[in-house]
C-alpha cells in the first residue's frame, strides 16, 4: 500500500504525523491544523505493524479505521524528523 505522509510541528522541534492512503485528502475531523507534506506515495508493507520513523502504531488499521493513522501522543517526545 501506499500512502502520503503530513506533518505538523508541535513544540521543542517535535512532529505529529498523519498518513493517508496516497491521493486520498486528509478526512475533514483531522483538517483543522496546519499539516504540511512530508512524502507522497511511500510504500508500506502491508503487514506493517508500524511507521517507526513517523511513530505511528498500527498505520494499515487506524486507516481502514477512519481513514487515517496518526501519530500516537504517547509517542510525541520521542515524534523527530526523521532525518535528526
């Protein structure tokens, strides 16, 4: 599967991150921020279990779920760029 991949900065260089399936919009309850691209058309196993460079749990379940997979806010201290 692929899918497309926005951020939005949170505090202290910490990112949120959001993945669609690709050329999908972002669902409408998760517009109401700012997110920017970060890549398109990122291929994913589709027996992910995770997207640990953006911190989402469960990326394939929480899309079919509602549509997108989010980063968990547990994991937002630990949420970098992942090119730091």
């Amino acid at each position: 599967m692929r899918v497309d991949i926005y951020r939005r900065a949170e505090h202290d260089g910490v990112f949120s991150y959001l993945a669609v399936s690709e050329g999908k919009p972002i669902p409408q309850e998760a517009t109401s921020t700012d997110w920017e691209s970060e890549a398109r058309a990122l291929e994913i196993d589709e027996t992910a279990v995770a997207l640990p460079n953006y911190h989402i749990a469960l990326p394939l379940e929480q899309i079919a779920a509602k549509g997108y997979a989010i980063t968990a806010l547990k994991d937002m201290t630990a949420s970098r760029h992942p090119s730091h």
